[in-house]
C-alpha cells in the first residue's frame, strides 16, 4: 500500500476503550460526555499487515502455547532500519509490557527505602511503580522556559541527587513524556557521565523512540551507556508506535550480559512472557509495519505544526510546547490560571474533586467548558498544575474541532 489514511474517522464508543469510557473521562474532567483527547493511544487502526497476522492467527483456530524464535532478531532488524542502532540479539529480552519491564528493573537493582531519580514532570505510573515498591521519589526537575516553551535537562543538579546515599537508579525517559524532548547527544552523554561517576543505572524508558519527528534525531541511550560502561536497560515497545497498547508486549535491550541474566532470571522465576497474541501482533508490526510508521509520522508532524499555529494565532495566551516526537503534546495554560481559579470559585459545582478525582482544575474547565477531556498538568506533578496535555494522534478534522472548543471557551472567560 502507497498511502494509509489517517483521516477518516473511527467510531471508538463501546469498543473497550479506556480513553473513549464515560466513566474514566468524568474522572478527568467531570464531564463523561467530553471528546477524549487524553489516554496515550491514536483513533487509528493498527497497520494493516498488524491486522493481517491478528486474523491468521484467529482463523487457525488453536490458541495454545507458543513458540517464538525470531523476537529478538527482528527487533534487532527493526532498531537497525529506524534507528541505525546495532542491537545484540543476545541482550534483548521481551517482557510483557513496558510497565512490566521497568517495575522489574527497580526491583532488581534497588532494595527498599532506596532513592529513584525521576525527571520531572514525569509519567504518573512511573512515580506509582517508585511508591508501591517502597522505593524513595527523587524528583529530578526539569527547567522549563516559557520564552520559548520549551523543556531542558538541569544537569547540573544530577549529580547531586544520584550521589545521595542509597539512591542507586536513574528513571529516565526519552523521549520524554510529557514534554515531547527529544534529547540531544550532548544531554545524553553529560547523564552518562554522571551515572558513571555515581555507579548508578540507567532505566531508560523509549516508548515513544519510533516515533521521533524527523527533525529529530533520537539516540538510543543505550549506545551511550556503552561509552561509559553503566549498567543501563533500555525499554521499548510497539504499542505507541504502531497503536497497540492493547497488546502488551515490550523489548529490553541490556547494556550487558548480567544486567540480562538477572533480568531473565526473575522473569522466569515469575513465569512471566509475552502471550500469544501479544507477540504475534509486535512481530508483525516490527517485521512490515516500517512505511505505515514513516506516514504516520508525517501525520503527526503536521498536527503538531497545525496546533501551534491555532493557538499562536488565536489570541488566548495559550501557548504549544511544540514536541519532539509522538502525538501528545503540553499546552501552557499560564496566562488564563488566573481566570479559571475565578470560574472555579463563581461554579464549584462544575469543578468538583469527588466526581474527578483523576483531573485538576485546568482538565475540568476544558472538560465542562470546552467539552475537551484531556490530562491536567498536576497528573505529571503537583507543580505543573498551569499545562494540560493534548492528544492529536486522531483526524485532523478532529484536532481542529478541539482547538476551536478551547479557544472559544477561553474566550467565554472574558
């Protein structure tokens, strides 16, 4: 297939989707009948050739235990044409879901009580993995600069969180949820560094690696670890990549031969791999999925830029924090804070905490003044209260709907 469509729309209600539930979307913004542009999966259907070995798989009728014996060679194929990243089949290890891979890690590689640095804002379950593991949340802050709306890394303060006692593991993510940063070689190797210098590991969660902008460059981080010889695990999958979430299914790519066996050694004493059609689908995606991926990322491209330029122009002080990669993106909400905390005041019944326990205040103001359901900032962090996160990994059509619903609600507030 030459082209893949991107635009038509797809009916998700009553499909078992999380993002598209009543119930989950009141929970962010006390609204269940607001348009869902939250939860971190697209309103596309996978790649065909994803769906082809879905329906092969189905259609033989037997679903028993499998056997697979190519997973780490086609990532390894994979890594190579997307990220010309050199994997050893030998150090990589498939686990179901990402989730699943980093909760594993921290446990392996710190006790107890230990300290986690985690960038910040930071990935909500990363900061649950931290807590219900009894380990010790170092909030890493990034440096945000509202001149330019943009995210940086403040090295200079790494090191002094990770040379703290008993604080053996840095969490980091790149590119970086929710800022969309895709760093750069130079960030990349000041953190080696660092890591080195402190003896700590390097978790590093890659997600959304595949689908870096190609204005952007993005870098492994485990070809960096290398150089300094950390012990690292870098984590990815082809959920967000080829949007099948649903399916959990994971890749760890070791940095050495005994981060993989004590990584391998715990999975089996747990009984833990990927299932049947989990696998199935991530081999099919990673195998023939590589030119639905480079036009779904001209896709995004053009829905970012397409955001930018409403919000630039719409006169609201609503300001993009133009990604790097992927299909969620932070709008700056600063300048309308104070207005809404007055809207607040003047409705409380519109921005009850009971009714959204999961939202703050700027994702209830969209949700029941803009009927646009999307990530407060506070769910990354409690000091990023003035973003919200937008999911545009949908039709344009709907993206500039959304935008519109915004902007004219911002609008109703003056």
């Amino acid at each position: 297939m030459d082209t893949f469509d991107f635009d038509t729309p797809i009916r998700r209600s009553q499909s078992l989707s999380v993002k598209w539930n009543r119930g989950a979307i009141a929970s962010i913004c006390n609204n269940a009948d607001a348009t869902p542009h939250w939860v971190a999966d697209m309103d596309f259907p996978a790649p065909p050739a994803v769906l082809d070995a879905i329906h092969a798989q189905a259609e033989h009728g037997v679903l028993g235990y499998p056997a697979f014996s190519t997973i780490a060679s086609t990532f390894a194929t994979w890594s190579e044409q997307r990220h010309n990243w050199h994997v050893d089949p030998s150090m990589v290890v498939a686990v179901p879901g990402m989730l699943a891979s980093i909760a594993t890690l921290v446990e392996l590689y710190s006790q107890p009580g230990d300290g986690i640095v985690v960038p910040m804002p930071a990935y909500k379950p990363f900061v649950d993995i931290v807590r219900r593991l009894g380990r010790t949340l170092v909030e890493w802050p990034m440096q945000y600069h509202p001149d330019n709306a943009r995210f940086t890394l403040a090295t200079d303060s790494l090191e002094t969180l990770l040379s703290r006692p008993n604080t053996p593991i840095l969490l980091f993510c790149s590119p970086h949820n929710p800022t969309g940063r895709v760093f750069g070689e130079q960030e990349l190797h000041a953190i080696a560094e660092i890591a080195a210098r402190c003896a700590a590991m390097v978790i590093s969660d890659e997600i959304h690696a595949d689908l870096s902008f190609p204005t952007s460059n993005h870098i492994p981080f485990d070809t960096v670890a290398r150089q300094y010889g950390i012990a690292c695990a870098t984590c990815m999958a082809p959920s967000k990549t080829f949007n099948i979430a649903g399916e959990h299914f994971s890749i760890v790519v070791c940095s050495d031969t005994a981060v993989r066996s004590r990584l391998q050694h715990r999975l089996r004493a747990l009984h833990i791999a990927p299932d049947l059609l989990a696998t199935v689908t991530a081999l099919a995606a990673y195998g023939q999925g590589y030119e639905w991926l480079v036009h779904l990322n001209r896709h995004l491209v053009s829905q970012a830029r397409l955001i930018g330029e409403l919000l630039e122009h719409s006169g609201t002080g609503l300001q993009f924090v133009a990604p790097e990669a992927s299909f969620i993106g932070l709008i700056d909400c600063t300048e309308i804070l104070t207005k809404v905390e007055a809207d607040s005041a003047r409705n409380p019944e519109l921005y009850r905490v009971a009714t959204s326990p999961e939202g703050g205040l700027l994702s209830r103001f969209f949700g029941q003044r803009a009927g646009i359901a999307m990530n407060d900032g506070s769910w990354f962090g409690e000091h990023y209260g003035n973003f919200v996160r937008f999911n545009y990994g949908t039709t344009k059509a709907a993206v500039v709907q959304a935008i519109e619903a915004m902007v004219a609600a911002v609008n109703r507030l003056s």
